[in-house]
C-alpha cells in the first residue's frame, strides 16, 4: 500500500473532527470534571471514528446517562447518574463484533467474509398482497407485511421501526410502533442516519414481544446487546435487517432541504422514493400536492432517488460505515432490499414493486412462510445463482473497499473495529478487484476531505450536476436495458438455472 501514487485517506483532513462527546456545555454546574472510566472509553470510540450512531449505547444504559446529539452521537447528559458499568462501551459494535463467534452461535458454520451474501436458507422475491401497501411501500412491502402479520397475530406487541421527525421531515425517528397505523406510518426507506437502538431502553422498561427492524451494524448491536442482557434476547423475537450501502450524514439532507428555499417550509412531509425501483423522492406540501426534491422546476427528466443517493454516498458516507462489510444484514434472521438484478422471469415486472429477501435463520424462513400461505404475501423462489447476482456489485463495492480502508487506517496507526481474533487481516485485492476497488476509493475521496463536499453536493443539486445526471441517466439506460434482454435471451436459450 505504501507505494501507491494516490492515498485519499493520507490527507490532514481526514476524519478529523472536534468531538461529538466531550462537550463541555454538557457538564452539570458544579459537576468534577473527572469522568467515569467507562465513559472516557466510550469518547474515545465517538472521537476514534468508530461510532456507527446506532444508538445501542444509548438504549443500554441503565441509569439514562446518555443522550443523544444533532448528529446522533451519544452524549452526556445526566453525568452524576453513571455509575462506571461499562455497558456503554460493551454493547459497542463500532468498536468491535466478533463476526466468527457470532457466526457459529447463530448459524452453525463459519462465515467467508468475502462472500457478498453470507448465509441463507431461501431466496425470493415478494411482495404484500394487499395493493395499497404493495404501492406505498418503498418495494414489495415484503417487510411491512410480516410486521402486520405478527401484529395481526399478537405475535409481537409492537415494532421497531424509523418514522419521519415532526420538525426535520428528512430526518429518521425510531420508534416501537405497537399499532397497524404506527407500522404504516413508518413504511418508506430513510437514509439519514438514525440511532434505532436507542429504543432498547423502552424495550427492557415496558414487557413483551418485539420485531426489530434495522441496518447491518444495528442488527449488530442487538446481538451484543442481547449478551449484555438476557430481556432484550428473550423480548426480541424476529430481525429484519435492511440492505445497507452506507447511511449518510445529516449535513447532506440539510442542504438538499436548504435548496428547496420556500417549498421546503410548506412541506408537511417527506416521501423518501415515489413509484417504484428505483423512484423519486417528494414532499408533500400543505394542499396535499406533491412536489419533487430534485429539479422540481424542471419538466422531463428528474433523477431518481437511487441516482443521487449514489452521489451522496460519495460525499457523505460517514466514517465507520466506510470499515463496515456487512451490506445485506448477515446476522438478520430476514434480509430485505431492492431487487437490484434483471428480472428472473418475463412475468416479472420491478415496476410494479418487489422486494428482494435473504432468509437467514430457521425462524426467519418460518415466520415469511405462514405469511405467504396466510396469503398475506406473494413469494417467488429464486435460485442461488439468481439471488447472488442480485445486489452483488454494491455488496461487492462495500467489502472491498472496507477491507481497503482498515488495511490503511491500520498501516497509519489510526482507530480500528476489532471483528475477533480470526479477522485480525483482511483479504488484499489484486488484478481486476485492485483496479475496482481503487476507482471505488476514488470515487469516495471527498468522505475523506469533508470541507469540501458541500459545495460539490450544490453543483450536483445545479444546472451544471442536472447535465451530467442527464447523462448518467441514459447510461444506465443502456446498462440495464443490456442487463435484462441478454438475461431474458439467456432464459429462453436454456432456462433457469
């Protein structure tokens, strides 16, 4: 690595920030300046840039100690309350997760790390029978759908999942929603970051039977948690966990809202993706039209969301997500996202809304197949060749370049995730892996030097970025149009296999 002419990550600016945690406005009048051990450990992890702002910390804390920040960091804000458990820093899966052990305690086997998929019983597609929520859900409403299941069922008391804040409409709020409005309210994917576990606490106060929704690195706290204390393992009965490329930092969403101007105080909600696979994000606005976030004055072409999520991802990708390979939710009993391949049959239609799904564990597999035979989803069997094509060059993208940025961090001597004893090397990429991963961290640099990603992000959201969108937007026109009729001639030649 040291003889590589170009290192993004070798610049002063990198990662480099005043601290989240150590606030001093924070510290309680007249309070010793001395922090608990714990909690000094845990500033260490927020300042070392291991954070992932899942909220597990948070969620954990018995004594409510922590808060949380503008920017979902966990913050001090009843000092006097610690009392040095250490459960705080414990429950951190930034800081480390043990992927071999966790592995062979939930599935028996041993884990490639290279493997884009991880371990699944099934593979399918899906969508929910009931055509409103097949047509407002982000997808299929493959996720929804079981939800309403369980709840129907009186399976679960309520669910974990992300609303939209009442004040910032773009900015997620976990919540346990414990009625069939609640779930629904909370249909749509959210990109920003949000700290999901931090609902744990109202987990362990309040009883019963919960189904978590949530991104890799939030499955992963669970399963720490879960260690931690025996209530959230026996309160929790399923995981979904969503397919994850990266969360992106607040700082972006702001200034999309920012270039909205007078629309964006007239919005009553934001709908992060309208129309399906993969859609356009819009808020709705006080007489109850919608208006698009993107270039909602022009008529014609307007990106999709997917289009510039893929722009925000290289701008804003935050620094722990940047060492995270988990991109389809390997410790989730049910693995959901878009159905990111060509159609496996002619009868197939991703426009009309489908979710793609991994199910992982004997309970996950269960709890999908009441659904479908309680006909409250539609299922469609895909073989493993199919369901490893299927989102398998961002799976791909994110695993390289996390192996690529943790070989770096640890040859400059920076903070890095432990993810146990067998992982202490990752795998090196050479010959095409190289040149990929290499125009990947490329394409990333601006994560690395952050004081200049806002005015890169204006462009893009200008006359200049709605060009090269243009472009791009034909490109992959081509590219996936491509995709889908050698795929169907492939089918008609020799079948599916």
């Amino acid at each position: 690595m040291s003889n590589r002419a170009f290192n993004i990550l070798d610049d002063e600016h990198s990662l480099r920030a005043p601290s989240p945690f150590l606030e001093p406005a924070r510290w309680p009048p007249n309070e010793s300046r001395e922090q608990p051990r714990a909690l000094r450990g845990l500033a260490q992890i927020v300042d070392g840039g291991l954070c992932h702002r899942c909220g597990s910390c948070v969620g954990i804390c018995p004594t409510g100690v922590l808060g949380l920040s503008d920017q979902e960091y966990p913050q001090i804000q009843n000092l006097s309350a610690c009392t040095d458990c250490d459960l705080c820093v414990k429950v951190c899966p930034g800081d480390e997760f043990d992927y071999e052990r966790i592995a062979q305690e939930q599935f028996g086997t041993s884990l490639d790390i290279t493997d884009t998929h991880g371990v699944y019983q099934q593979a399918v597609l899906s969508y929910a029978t009931h055509p409103t929520l097949r047509e407002h859900s982000t997808s299929g409403g493959l996720v929804t759908g079981i939800l309403l299941d369980l709840l129907e069922r009186g399976e679960i008391d309520g669910a974990v999942v992300i609303s939209s804040d009442e004040e910032h409409l773009w900015k997620g709020k976990p919540i346990i929603a414990r009625t069939k409005e609640a779930i629904l309210s909370a249909t749509k994917s959210k990109y920003a970051i949000s700290p999901t576990n931090s609902v744990f606490k109202e987990i362990l106060e309040i009883p019963g039977r919960y189904a978590l929704v949530g991104l890799p690195c939030q499955i992963h706290g669970y399963h720490k948690a879960a260690e931690l204390d025996d209530r959230l393992k026996e309160r929790i009965v399923l995981t979904i966990g969503l397919f994850c490329h990266a969360a992106i930092e607040h700082e972006a969403f702001e200034i999309i809202w920012e270039s909205l101007g007078q629309k964006a105080s007239k919005a009553t909600r934001f709908i992060s993706r309208v129309g399906k696979h993969p859609g356009a994000p819009h808020i709705e606005l006080e007489d109850g039209t919608l208006y698009p976030v993107y270039f909602g004055n022009h008529s014609g072409f307007r990106p999709s969301s997917m289009e510039m999520i893929n722009i925000l991802y290289r701008l804003y990708t935050p620094p722990r997500c940047l060492t995270c390979f988990d991109a389809l939710a390997e410790f989730a009993d049910i693995s959901v996202g878009d159905p990111w391949m060509a159609p496996p049959g002619d009868d197939i239609d991703f426009l009309h809304g489908y979710s793609f799904g991994l199910l992982r564990t004997a309970r996950g597999k269960e709890i999908y197949e009441r659904a479908v035979r309680d006909d409250k989803l539609v299922s469609y069997n895909l073989t493993d060749k199919e369901a490893r094509q299927c989102n398998k060059k961002m799976a791909t993208e994110k695993k390289w370049r996390a192996f690529r940025v943790i070989e770096t961090q640890r040859r400059q001597g920076k903070s890095l995730p432990a993810y146990g004893d067998p992982l202490r090397t990752f795998p090196r990429h050479a010959g095409v892996q190289f040149l990929e991963t290499e125009g990947n961290m490329f394409t990333h640099m601006l994560c690395f030097l952050p004081k200049y990603r806002a005015s890169v992000l204006r462009f893009f959201l200008g006359e200049g970025g709605y060009a090269l969108l243009w472009l791009n937007n034909k490109r992959r026109r081509v590219k996936f149009w491509l995709r889908d009729t050698f795929a169907a001639l492939k089918r008609r030649l020799y079948g599916r296999k």
